[in-house]
C-alpha cells in the first residue's frame, strides 16, 4: 500500500509561521547594519552562523533531538550550509557594506527570491509547476520592488548597482537552497537547521583564520556590534531557519520564498525608527515605497488565488 503525500499549500498555521519569520529576518538586515559598524563582512557572517550553530546543538540536547549520522545526509546539509547560509550570507553583507546602501535597501533586492525558486522549480520539482496565479503574482511582487527602487536607480549611484548586484546573486543561491531542501523532507527541522548551520561554519572556518585574522580584532568594536551578532545567530537565523523548514515541508519551495516579499516592509521600518532614530517611520518612507509595498501585498494575493484572475475560479 502506497501513501500518497498531502498536496503542498499554505494553511493558517503556514502563514502564522511565514509572518515570524519575516520578523525575524526583517531583523537580520537592521542587525547586519549594526554589526558591520565594528566588524567586517566575513567576521559578521562567521559569528552568525557559529553563533546560530552553537545555540541550536544546545537546542538538540535540551529537546532530546540526535544530529543526523547519515553520511549521505550529511553531504546534503553541506551543501545547504553553503547555499542557503555561508554564500549568500557574505554576499549580502558585502552588499550592505557599500557606502549608502542600508538593510532597507538589500532586503528590497533580496525580495527576488520568489522569482528564481519558481523558475528553478520548473525544471527540478514536479509537483511546483509555474501556474498563471504564481506568475502573476511574483511578476506583480517584482513589479513592487521595482516601483521602490525606482527613485534611487535614477540617481547613478554606483553603491547602489554593486551592492544590489551583490544581494542578487544571494537572491538566486537563495532560490537554488529552496528547491534543494525539498530532500529533507523526512527530517526533522531541528535537525536540519543545525546540521546546515555546523556546515555552514565549517565552510568558512578557514577563510576567517586566513583572511580575516580574528585574534587582530580590535577591542574598540562597540558593544552594539557583538550584540547583533547575538541577534543574528540566536533569532535571525537558530530560530529563523526551525521555521523556514516546516513551513517548506508542508508548503513547499515556492510558499516558503513568498517570506521575502514581506521581509522590506519589516527592514524598512526597523531601519526608520532604530537606525534613523525617529518613531515617526511614515516619514522616512517614500510615496514609492508605499506603493511598492502596495503591490507586493497584491501579488500575495494573487498567488495564493485570495484575488482570482479574470476567468479563474477562487
């Protein structure tokens, strides 16, 4: 007797989950801007990723929960620690170390995940087949992001370009990490978050002891700085990447990527009223961005059919 697996989708608990979890890496960008006060992009990412990597063993023992011993699975986490956590985590950093290019700005850019997971899928997951729902919804959530861009593509901002190239080519490592986690599905999400984390720190042990010389730390690095790389291992990512794999389990690679359409709305507040200092968030954000907000919340919609298209049943 065969089982049949339940068909993928978004349940109320899948969006309670998606709406945390776009918090939580909302946060990841304020709490980049903050660490790199003091520290540089490769320092930033090993301590979020060992942080996170730590944080979640002690989970693992608290809970009862064994890491895997499968050797072949671990080869898989190996590869979903460098795709998913040590790439494009330098990438995005590196993006938010240009001159003027802030969290607000890279979570924008960062929001094309959706994109490339959908054409991804295409090709490598049978049961994620691009619909005209999903195309006109991620064509109208890049539509957003485009319309929040806009104001600042026109002014020849070389940071701007290098930065968001940066963030980018993170979105489609990204997208590529979404359709290769879909082969945990049997494993539970702890589990893969730790296992993922310990290889993603794994890979960068050795660029950090040779490029980054950490024992030259300097002992001026603000408090504020270690304090994000708290945050960063133990919320934005331990805790973060628990939710990012049950909610993939039960509502696959393309659902699970929709967390980027939310996460400007969240990065830019946090960088109005934390970084800016000022409470009053509404004036620190553009017309443009309203509306670019505006149009990812409508793509939303349009995706997961809540808005039927022109000769579409509900």
């Amino acid at each position: 007797m065969t089982s049949t697996a339940a068909p993928l989708g978004m349940t109320p608990r899948s969006w309670l989950d998606l709406g945390v979890l776009s918090f939580l890496w909302g946060l990841s960008f304020l709490f980049y801007d903050m660490a790199l006060d003091g520290l540089s992009p490769l320092a930033v990412v090993f301590g979020r990723c060992g942080v996170a990597a730590l944080f979640l063993l002690v989970m693992l023992r608290a809970t009862g929960v064994r890491l895997p011993r499968d050797p072949k699975l671990w080869m898989a986490l190996a590869v979903m620690g460098l795709l998913n956590n040590a790439l494009p985590f330098f990438l995005i950093v590196n993006g938010q170390s240009q001159p003027g290019f802030h969290g607000g700005m890279s979570s924008i850019f960062n929001s094309t995940v959706p994109l490339f997971t959908v054409i991804i899928a295409q090709f490598f997951l049978a049961d994620e087949k691009i619909t005209i729902p999903k195309i006109a919804g991620i064509l109208l959530g890049m539509l957003g992001v485009t319309v929040m861009l806009a104001r600042d593509a026109f002014t020849g901002q070389g940071s701007l370009l290098i930065g968001g190239s940066f963030v980018l080519m993170a979105a489609f490592s990204y997208g590529v990490a979404g359709v290769w986690a879909r082969r945990f599905g049997g494993v539970p999400p702890m589990q893969i978050a730790a296992g993922q984390q310990i290889s993603a720190t794994a890979w960068l042990v050795l660029p950090v002891f040779l490029l980054d010389k950490p024992w030259t730390y300097s002992a001026s690095v603000p408090l504020s700085s270690w304090l994000a790389i708290a945050g960063l291992g133990i919320f934005a990512t331990a805790l973060a990447y628990v939710l990012f794999f049950r909610i993939l389990r039960t509502a696959g690679a393309t659902n699970v990527s929709l967390v980027t359409l939310l996460i400007p709305v969240w990065a830019i507040l946090f960088n109005a009223t934390i970084r800016q200092g000022t409470l009053a968030f509404w004036e620190t954000i553009t017309l443009a961005q309203w509306a670019g907000m505006a149009l990812i919340a409508l793509g939303l919609a349009v995706l997961n059919k809540w808005i039927p298209l022109p000769g579409q049943r509900r």
